[in-house]
C-alpha cells in the first residue's frame, strides 16, 4: 500500500500526525523544515481571555481583522488560511465591503 499525505504548513508536531496515521517516523516519515519554502511561512498565535464564547469570538474577529488588514496594506500577496469556512466568511464579507466602498 502506497499512502502520501502532504501537509501545507511547517506542523511542530509532525511526528505526531505521522504516528498518529501509523507511519513509521524512522523510514516512511519526510520532513521538510522551512528552509524547503521558497516564501517564508509566518505564523502568528492569538488568545483572547473573554469567558462568555460570543464576547470571545468578537474579540478574536476584530483582533483578526486588524492583523489582516495590515498585512493587507503591505501591497504585496499573502495567503491567509482560516480553519474554517464558516470562521472566515464573516471577514470576506467585510473585505468586499470595504473594497467596494
């Protein structure tokens, strides 16, 4: 059985992921560190303290916002990943709105 899992982000953990599929880590385990990439992949954590979900989510949306936004008036590409498609619809709408106005 042939398997090739790719994955498009440097993961601390990979071992991990490559156990956790049932690969040997010591011969059918490859990993590439950022020196491979040929643009840079930054990553940025955020946490908000908010207990109430709905006053976190707006906190983390706005903090999100912001970020993305000045990356944005950097003028050159960028790739911005969400988890989710549900998470990131909210700040396209936004985008498209400011974009149109």
């Amino acid at each position: 059985m042939i398997r090739i899992v790719g994955l498009s982000a440097t993961l601390p953990n990979y071992k991990d992921v490559g156990l956790f599929l049932g690969v040997n880590v010591d011969t059918g385990l490859f990993y590439f560190d950022a020196s491979y990439r040929p643009v840079p992949l930054e990553m940025q954590f955020v946490g908000v303290t908010e207990k109430r979900v709905l006053d976190a989510k707006n906190v983390m949306d706005e903090i999100c916002y912001e970020k993305v936004r000045c990356f944005l008036s950097q003028f050159v590409p960028h790739a911005i990943f969400s988890v989710s498609h549900r998470s990131a619809l909210p700040c396209k709408l936004h985008f498209a709105f400011i974009s149109t106005s």
